[in-house]
C-alpha cells in the first residue's frame, strides 16, 4: 500500500479526475499530503459580523456581514453579464455580485431571509462590493462559533465550483480515510517533547478546523516550527557535508603582493570595518576548509577593496582569483579599479565578457591555463566550460543575487580543490532571511561607510512639484554635476498608467536643452548600451534616462541627482539601490522620488521610509514586513527551495531560532542522517544537547526532505 501522504489526489472521495486537474493545476495539490497542508491562509472568526459603516481602506481582508438582499438586477451583455445584488446590513447598502451561474443566484436568495455573506470587500470609486461571496442562512437560535479557514483560491477555481466549502469538505475527507490515522509525525518525538510542540494530526486538524483561538495558535506554531526545522536540517546537513567534506586552500601566508599593496599602493585608509572582514576571510582562509562567505555591505561601503585585498591573499599563496559581475557594464568597471591597484605591484588582470573576441578570448583561456593572468574579472562568461584555471583559489561572486547557486557550483567544479567563495551583495538581507536563504553562508558585515560622504538628501515630489524638481536638476546641472532619471516601463504601455522612458527621453531632452541625454535600457544591444553609459561615464552626457537596469553597481561619482519616476512601483530595497549610485563623491546629493499623487497612505509611508533613513539594514527589515520574504531581492534564485508557506520570516524570528537548534541538536546525535560519508565535526562548548532518534523516525525524516526537497540543488554532486 503507498504512504498516505503520495497518493494521487483524485482518489479522494469527491475528487475525481476532472478536480484532480484544476487542484494539480491551479494550487500544486496533487496528493494527499498536498491537501493536508494546503492550509487556510486565514482564520476568520464567525462570531465576528462586520457593519458595512466599518469597511475601510484599499485592501481589506475577506469577512463576513449579516444582513438581507434588497433586490436584484443583471448588467452588460453576452460574456459580460452579471448578477447585481444588493446587500443590506440593516443601515448601509452594498452590492453583491455574481459572473456566473447568474438564474441559479438570482432565484437562491430570498427577501427578508436573514444571510451571512462572506468575501473580500473590493473598493471602486468609493464604495464596496463582494463579488461571489459565499451565503449562508443566519440561524439566530444557532449562531455561527468558531473559526472557518480561508483557503486561496484562484479565479479558475471558483469558476469551476472550487469554494471553500468544497475544500472544507475534501479536508474533512481526508481525514475520514483510514491512512489518515496512522499519519506519521516528521517531528519526531523527542523534538515535541523539548520544544512543547502539538503532535502531527491535531495540529493538522487544527489548521483546517480549529476548535478556539487558542489551539489554533498552538498548531500554527506547530506546523511553523516544523517547517523551518526542515528548512534548517536540509541547509545544516549540507554545511556539515562541506565543512567536513571539502578541503579548501590553505593560505596560509601574508606575502609580497598584499603588503606591497598595502603598504605602497591603497590610496585611503581602511575603514575599521573593512579591516574586520579582512581578518574575517583571512581566518577562514586557514582552516584547511573552504570557506563560503557572504559578505553584506551597503552601497558604496568599499567591497570592492575587500574583494581585491582578499584577491591579493591567493595570489600570494600561488593561486588565481576570479571576479563575476551580474553585468558587462558592472565587470568593466571593475576591471578598470582592480588593474589600477594591481598593475603596480605586477598582478596580472584580465577581463572576459560575452563581448570579448575570439582572438583575445584564446589569449585569455590560454593565460588563465598557463597560470600567467592572476586575476580574472568577467561576467557568467567565465562559467563557460572552455575556462580553466591552472589553481583557482578565490572566487568572488559581485551582487550574489543574480547568480543562483547552480552557477557558484559550477565554478567549483572548475577544480579538484573547491576555490574560497566570497558572496557579496549590497541588498542587506535581515538576519532571518540569511539564516534560511544563505543559512549555508557565514555572513560578514560592512557596516560603516568611508568617512567624508555626504549624506544623501532624499525627497518625495508629486507631479505638481514637477518645476521645482525641474530647478533642482538644472542647478546641479549648471554646477558641473551629472543627473539620473529612472522609468518603470520603456515603452508606454496602455494598460499601465505610468511614466516610461521613451516619453522622458522626450521630454528631458526638451525641457534640458543644452545638456546631452544619454538612455540605456534592458532591451538594447550590448554595443549600443556600452555606448550609451561610456558618454555617461565620460561626462560627456549630463543626463542619463534608464530603466533599472543600472540599479547595479554603476559607479559615477559625478553624479549627484537621481530622480525615480512611478516611484510608487518600486520595492524600498530596489529605491535603495538605485539611490546608492549617487552620493559617491564628496559633493552634497539628492534623491527624488516622483509619487502618485493618488495613492494611498500606505504607499505614501512606505516611500516616507526612504526620506527617513539611508541606512540599508533598517530599510531592508521595513521592506520584508510589508512586502513579505519572497518577493525580496535576493531570495528568489537562491538555492534552498524558498517558499515558506506557513512560516513567516518577518515575524518568526524566534521559532527560526529554536528550530535551527533544534536541527542542529538532531544532527549531532544521528550522524547516519547526514550525507553518506560526512563525519560530524567535533561537539563545541555551548552546543544544544543532541537529539537521538530511533530507525523509524529517521526514516521519517529522510522521506520528509525528499519531499520537501527534492526539487532543490544536491550538493553531494557539486564537491
Ligand atoms: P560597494 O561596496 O558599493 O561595492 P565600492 O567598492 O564601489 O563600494 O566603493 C565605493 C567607493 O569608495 C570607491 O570609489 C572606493 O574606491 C571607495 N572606498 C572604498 N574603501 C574606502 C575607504 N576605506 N576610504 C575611502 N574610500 C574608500
Ligand atoms: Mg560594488
């Protein structure tokens, strides 16, 4: 007989075939176990009625509203038709409505009969109105109690009759079969027992239908320790694989280059943090291990040098370096900086892009083989097959979140020796999200920028500040200084009501007559774009209008205005990478975001933040408590399959915690759960006392990864 968790879906009762296809389709449920944990995204207590006086804001959640139908009409014609319902609460009036199945509806619903209905209020030209709420009669001898679940749905579901009471129904289904009772727990039980968690199947039955308040809670941190306890166990079994597994260099001298450097060539003083870091990576970089750092610093926080000093340790110690940049633009510039500090004390750079030609390319290869080129900049060029080193040491991956994990792995697998990995990213990621997404990452920190910057002054404009906006560029335009203007869109776009480049170039060009306007774009050739930003770089434009496509380590230090249209369309850590390409010279500099006049307080907050604060660690907390962990930079190509779905980074902090140690304290007491071959390394003083389980339970465990991970990248193949 199959695990009850992998059978197919259609042989629940009530499924079939047909719904067996929309489920799969729609929301990924395709077994069992899909549905079990296919829970409500929310609770809505039913003792809890809404007056429609109370309805306010853009975005409410769905509830629920006692009251009668009033009257009914249709609307529009042919595809368009619909059912036009209004609802009274007994004071205020609002409409229901209905797409489909509008005879059955329009005939369901009875005059003077007391209803509840329940959905999303949606808000139009400013009144409300539910479109195919659920109903159901009021019994007033027996009110409503509890909670009822709200599951997602999508709109294909609900045309084909997939409600939430349809769900309710499968669930409780489910829970009727008899395989459901001999459910095993993935938390084994010592687990439960240190950590007070809910056993399995209540906590289940809980999320689906919990009893009061209270139990709900407790099987929600139930089913959210459990998962983050799977996220930590899959990301600690492989660090353990590789620190135990993975012999790195051992470099284990400071040697002439570094110190001739240092010593002759840097041209400011580091900063403190940067010293840190240093002996940070250097301390790694004599362990024997390899070391996979990621090293997190604000724009313009001087991550370069560190990457280039920590560059001049392999060298020293008879190794290559390679530097990869998410852009040809990005690794150019790179290039210029790394040979200016290496050509004095005889490194060799060189640079490989898709734009590189074949003659030079072979050139290129060849040197990198022979051992002749110390350091190599370039961009995913250099992860061609056809590139080999003769020892590569150090690999330095610039703006980590364009490169998946895939990518670093396939660098390593250049050598018999994995080279150092230094990770940098400019996107500070708050500390839960680096403990899941790059929890296979010890995090180094720049958090102090080069004295003598000036901070950025960041102001919110609307349309109708247009010309004071317009006098501010021309100022810094007179002063000598250069001006950013960023688009959401290229193109107008009908359906979007948004400012676009095209239509800015227009009119920047109109409006700054005299100053040269450049423009780059995601759609442009690589010629034309490295045109453009060469006349930008020169100085010879003054203005540069472009989509985001420079939000990424473009360096003018001239430039002292980035202006930011539709602002609005922007997440806070993406507004905060597009201002950190001004403020790098010594000259006071501004950010202007455009808003829509229109929008609501929330958007209008959220941008306030960006006046409030330039420091990128608070902006990036602020950004995932109201944009939620996935749709943060950085998160969605990273390698552990990222999609919490009960769990929440923004506020589970604390669960995170105990779970992670908990998967840790599990690993250290059943080392036959770590990949074949890792022997655990020795126990530290402050270690959580070791979990042991029994062979059914880590068998449990075993299957429960592969279930959760399946999908993501298997290390073991990388070393
Ligand atoms: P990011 O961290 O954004 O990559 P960069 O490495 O591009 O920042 O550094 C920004 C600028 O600051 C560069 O011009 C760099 O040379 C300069 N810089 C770096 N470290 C220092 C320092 N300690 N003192 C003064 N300037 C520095
Ligand atoms: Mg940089």
């Amino acid at each position: 007989m199959p695990d009850f968790n992998d059978i197919d879906i259609k042989f629940l009762k009530g499924v079939g075939d047909a719904r067996a296809k929309v489920l799969t389709k729609e929301i990924e449920v395709a077994t069992f176990r899909d549905l079990l944990y296919y829970f409500p995204f929310r609770h809505v207590d039913r003792s809890r009625f809404y007056k429609i006086s109370e309805l306010s804001g853009e975005d409410l959640p769905a509830l629920q509203i006692k009251g009668h139908f009033v009257s009914f009409r249709t609307e529009g014609e042919g595809a368009r038709k619909r059912l036009v319902g209004v609802f009274s609460d007994g004071k205020n009036m609002m409409e229901t409505i209905w797409f489909s199945k509008i005879i059955t509806f329009a005939t369901a619903y009875k005059p003077g009969v007391e209803y509840v209905i329940f959905g999303k209020p949606n808000y139009f030209r400013g009144a409300y109105s539910i479109a195919h709420p659920e109903v159901e009669i009021y019994n007033p001898s027996k009110p409503p109690t509890g909670f009822r679940g709200v599951y997602s749905l999508t709109e294909t579901m609900r045309k084909k009759g997939i409600t939430t009471k349809v769900i309710q129904s499968l669930v409780a289904n489910l829970f009727m079969n008899a395989g459901f009772d001999s459910l095993k727990d993935p938390l084994p039980e010592e687990v439960r027992r240190r950590y007070n968690l809910m056993p399995l199947r209540e906590a289940i039955r809980q999320m689906h239908f919990p009893e009061n308040a209270r139990l709900l809670q407790s099987a929600t941190e139930r089913m959210k320790f459990e998962e983050l306890f799977y996220v930590e166990t899959h990301i600690l079994r492989y660090s353990m694989e590789r620190s135990a597994r993975l012999p790195g260099y051992y470099f284990g001298t400071i040697g002439e280059k570094f110190n001739g450097f240092y010593f002759n060539v840097l041209p400011f003083q580091l900063t403190g943090a940067q010293k840190r870091v240093l002996k940070e990576i250097r301390a790694d970089m004599k362990t024997g291990r390899q070391m996979n750092r990621l090293l997190q610093g604000d724009v313009g926080s001087g991550k370069t040098m560190v990457a280039f000093m920590s560059m001049l340790m392999a060298v020293d110690n008879d190794c290559q370096a390679a530097m990869m940049a998410p852009t040809e633009i990005l690794a150019t510039q790179h290039y210029a900086s790394l040979k200016e500090w290496a050509d004095p004390i005889g490194v060799k750079v060189a640079l490989l892009t898709g734009s590189t030609k074949t003659s030079e390319r072979r050139i290129i290869h060849e040197g990198l083989q022979s051992g002749e080129i110390d350091i190599i900049v370039g961009t995913h060029a250099l992860i061609e097959d056809t590139v080999q080193f003769k020892q590569l040491g150090l690999v330095v991956i610039d703006e980590q979140h364009r490169f998946g994990v895939a990518q670093r792995a396939k660098m390593w697998s250049k050598n018999t020796v994995a080279p150092h990995v230094l990770v940098m990213t400019a996107t500070p990621i708050p500390r839960t999200l680096a403990m899941t997404v790059y929890g296979d990452l010890e995090v180094s920190v720049i958090d102090e920028l080069p004295p003598g910057r000036k901070p950025i002054t960041t102001l919110l404009r609307y349309d109708n500040n247009r010309l004071e906006v317009d006098r501010l560029i021309f100022s810094q335009l007179k002063a000598g200084r250069q001006v950013y203007i960023v688009y959401p869109l290229i193109t107008e776009n009908e359906k979007l009501d948004l400012k676009s480049l095209e239509e800015g170039y227009e009119r920047t060009v109109e409006t700054f007559q005299g100053y040269r306007v450049c423009y780059v774009h995601g759609k442009m050739k690589p010629a034309e774009k490295d045109h453009q930003m060469d006349l930008f770089v020169s100085g010879e434009a003054r203005i540069m209008v472009a989509t985001t496509v420079i939000e990424v380590g473009v360096n003018v230090p001239n430039a002292s205005v980035m202006v930011i249209e539709n602002a609005e369309r922007f997440g806070l850590s993406q507004l905060h990478q597009l201002r950190g390409r001004v403020g790098r010279g010594a000259d006071q500099s501004y950010c202007i975001l455009m808003g829509k006049y229109k929008s609501g307080a929330d958007t209008k907050k959220r941008l306030s933040i960006m006046t409030e604060t330039t420091d990128g660690f608070l902006i990036s907390e602020a950004d995932m408590k109201l944009r939620g962990p996935g749709d943060m930079e950085g998160t969605q190509q990273s390698g552990i399959a990222f999609n919490l779905r009960v769990a929440d980074l923004t506020k589970d902090g604390q669960i995170l915690t105990r779970a992670r140690e908990a998967a840790f304290a599990l690993l250290r007491g059943n080392p036959s759960l770590l990949p074949e071959g890792t022997l655990p390394t020795p126990p530290q003083k402050g270690d959580p006392l070791p979990i042991t389980v029994n062979e059914e339970e880590s068998n449990v465990i075993r299957k429960e990864l592969q279930i959760r991970f399946a999908h993501s990248v298997d290390w073991s193949l990388i070393s």
